[in-house]
C-alpha cells in the first residue's frame, strides 16, 4: 500500500541541510545527503537520494559495514506569498509554512528506505519548527511529536535486520532525470533468514475509514497537479 506523506517546513530553514544531518547523527546515523540535492528544491526526478554509513549501535544488520542507498519520492513546493488556503490543502492543523514537501511511499520498498523516509520528513517538520501529515491522519501534527513517534518506531530494528533488502552504495545516481543508472545489488537474507524472520511492516498509526476515501483522492490530485505546474 502507497502512502502520501507531507512535511510543511517552518520558517526555520536556514542552514536545513547541516540540521537534518545532524538530527540522524543524534540517533546513531551517519547520514549524507546527495551532493548536488537540497531539502527545500525539487531535484528533476523528485527523489531524495541519502546515504547511510552507520546505523545505530543496537541495530541488528547483516553487513554492519556496508554502507547503504536510500532512494524515495520527494517533491518540494515553495509557498506563494499570497497563496489561497482552501478546505483540503494544507490540512487541519498546519499553520504557516514556507516549503510543502511530499513523499509518496513506494510498494515493496525496503524497511530501511521506509524507515528513513519517515524519519527525513518527521526531522525536516521538526527541524524547521513545521508540521508532519500522513494520508489518512484528521490532523497535521506539530514537528516534534511526529519526530517522537517516528523514533519509536525505530526500535523494532533491535529485532529485524535493518539492512535486508537494501541497496548497497557503490555511487551516487545522476538528478538530471535522463542520465542512465546501474542499481548496486540488494543485500538479500539467506533463504533460511528470510523464512524465520518476520514479517515487519513500518508505518505510522492512523484511524482510517472508508468514507475519507474521496478526500485523500482529491488530495492527491491537487498534490500531482501542483508539482506538475509548479
């Protein structure tokens, strides 16, 4: 199942990119971000790409020395200075905000790339004072909370391997959108892991109902529409 996730950054964005590293230090990350990206412009593909050189100590991993590329969906819209607010966008919740930033999970992603897609939206609401908003959440939470519960969700890595299914980093893909990439392999578990291991799935906790569907649609359309145009 796919999921839209939004960060509306606060006004605090200077210097957001040495932050938001240093927010993944404090848990235990070593963490780089893409060298020709920024947190608060789409690149043209609109993906974030990071890697990770180090996860926490009590994360159980398979290769502990490998270093591993993170790859998800993130688009960037700077907000008009006059800009209309209507019924749907931004949700309940959201106050002002500078940058709306949305990440679409993918299916079948990794749980490291899952659990570093949340937690990079959950620190940039943080880091710049705004709010975090999950599809099917009644309301926009402060940046703070949602950087809580997303660490939380953390601690399940102390029992599953971080690592499985994880890209392992060899190079940086091109942003430009049109240059070709080769994908390094997978760390893949062996067949006698995978069987006993199990099944994890990283998520924040929401109430959702059916009669939302409508709501979440058109969400998602004015979402694709805006950074189509934007």
């Amino acid at each position: 199942m796919s999921l839209n996730i939004s960060a509306f950054l606060g006004k605090k964005t200077d210097g957001l990119e040495a932050r938001f590293i240093e927010a993944f230090a404090n848990l235990g990350f070593d963490v780089q971000l893409h060298p020709d990206l920024t947190l608060t412009k789409s690149s043209a593909e609109q993906v974030l790409y990071l890697r990770v050189t180090k996860t926490p100590a009590e994360f159980l991993r398979m290769e502990p020395a490998t270093h591993l590329l993170i790859a998800f969906e993130f688009g960037v819209q700077k907000r008009g200075k006059k800009e209309p607010r209507s019924m749907l966008w931004p949700p309940r919740g959201v106050a002002n905000y500078s940058y709306a930033t949305i990440s679409r999970t993918a299916a079948g992603r990794s749980d490291s790339t899952a659990a570093m897609q949340i937690l990079s939206m959950a620190i940039l609401a943080k880091e710049s004072e705004g709010y975090f908003y999950a599809d099917g959440e009644e309301v926009a939470s402060p940046g703070e909370v949602a950087f809580n519960r997303a660490v939380q969700e953390q601690k399940r890595f102390n029992r599953t391997n971080f690592d499985a299914y994880a890209y392992r980093f060899e190079s940086w893909p091109p942003v430009d959108g049109g240059t070709p990439f080769a994908w390094p392999p997978k760390i893949v578990p062996p067949e006698s892991m995978t069987q006993k291991m199990p099944k994890c799935r990283f998520r924040f906790r929401y109430k959702f109902s059916w009669l939302q569907l409508p709501g979440i649609l058109l969400v998602s359309y004015f979402i694709l529409v805006t950074l189509l145009y934007s």
